[in-house]
C-alpha cells in the first residue's frame, strides 16, 4: 500500500485539476484557483512521498506528466478560453465561442512540454523553457484580477489580441531553449534555497502591492531574472 501512496497524490492531483476546470469553465474562478492550489499541493507531495519512500516507478512517472496535463496544460487553456470569452463579447455559457478556442493552442504545447521534459536529461537542476506550473500561476494571477478588477484590469484584458499574443508568447515558452531555474527546495539548507527564499519575499511583497496580480507579477520576475543569468544556470 505504501508503494502506492505516491501515485494516490498524483492522482489526487489530477482530481483537483479536474475539479479545478469545471468551476473554470462555470465562471467560478475563485473555487477554481483553490482546487488549483490542491493541484500544486500534490504534485509536490507525490515527488517528496516518493523520494522519502524510496518507491520511483515508471508508473509513477507517466501517471504524473498525465495528471499534469490536465492540471497545468488544460486548465489555463480554459482560463485563457474565458478571458477570450469575455473579450470577444460571447458568452461561453450558451454557446461555444470560436474566437477563444485559440487558447486551447497553450494547452497542446503544455503537453509537448511534458513530454519533452520526461525525455530530457538536462532537466535536472533546472528547467529548459518555462514549467507548466509556472505557465498556469501565470494565467491564474489574471484570470482572479479580471475577476475583482484589480487596477482596471478587466479593460485591459478585454482587447483579445493581447490576449492572443499571450497564447503565442507562453506557447513559446514553454517549449523554447531557454534556461531557467528549477525554484525546488534543496533540503534544510538557507545557503542552497536563497534564491528561493528571495522569491518568495518578493512574492509577499508584490500581494500586498498588487493583490491577486501578484501571481502573474512574480512569474514575469522568474523569466526575466532567468533570461539575465542564462549562463549562471547552466553552469550551476
């Protein structure tokens, strides 16, 4: 049974994902974000079960990029489907709305990047394009603004071709050579997690400025500190 138990978490995941895409797709994005959460939460339980127990399978692996897709490739496909929705005036209720099926393209390049990552090697100490995660924080700190209008930002979001550009850009992240850093806890040691550390009071600090922004506000930190230490992470 014990075996089993980092697969039960991966499963977990993928309920919450699933969960998480419903009350998406019903306009609920608060409820969604909180099963987005419970996504995140196993998915980092399962690997941590899985080390403490000594139990890595083959199983393990496939079940894990499987949950992932739902959780982190579908659902911020459907909370860029309801941004586009919202900025195309069609009601995604009554009827499918064609003009934000584009935002699906985000989800087929999340699943090419999991399967790429399952393949590559050199994905060990850090990434190789942005992470599936980091691309649905992304979509989820807009998708929560639009949703209490924080700064305005519903107007913003209303012009669909930034939103379009959007799926072109983090499809292209995902997917790119670009380095970037793992952001994994690295044991008990400060030395080793301070760049973690800073993140995360960078974080605190950018959700009392920015509430819910704050998700998206931190993403855009990660890429462009990657971007300016490229070589400092392949050499790390």
């Amino acid at each position: 049974m014990l075996r089993q138990l980092p697969n039960l978490l991966t499963l977990s995941n993928l309920f919450c994902g699933c969960c998480a895409l419903l009350f998406t797709l019903q306009g609920q994005p608060i409820v969604a974000a909180w099963f987005t959460v419970g996504s995140f939460l196993f998915d980092t339980l399962d690997g941590m079960v899985a080390r403490a127990l000594n139990v890595h399978s083959p199983m393990g692996k496939e079940l894990d990029s499987l949950a992932d897709v739902v959780s982190f490739g579908v659902v911020p496909g459907a909370m860029l489907y309801m941004l586009l929705s919202a900025a195309t005036a069609c009601d995604p209720f009554t009827q499918v709305c064609l003009a934000a099926l584009p935002a699906f393209i985000l989800s087929m390049f999340s699943a090419y990047r999991l399967g790429k990552f399952n393949l590559d090697t050199r994905q060990t100490n850090y990434f190789i394009g942005l992470s599936t995660p980091g691309c649905t924080v992304f979509m989820l700190g807009l998708t929560l603004s639009a949703n209490h209008d924080r700064f305005g930002i519903t107007e913003v979001l209303h012009n669909q071709w930034l939103l379009y550009a959007l799926v072109g850009i983090f499809s292209f992240l995902l997917v790119s050579e670009i380095p970037m850093f793992g952001m994994k806890i690295k044991g008990l040691s400060i030395k080793k997690n301070a760049l973690l550390l800073v993140f995360l009071v960078l974080f605190i600090v950018l959700v009392f400025l920015l509430k819910e922004l704050a998700l998206s506000a931190i993403v855009l930190c990660y890429i462009v500190y990657s971007l300016l230490q490229k070589k400092t992470i392949v050499h790390s």
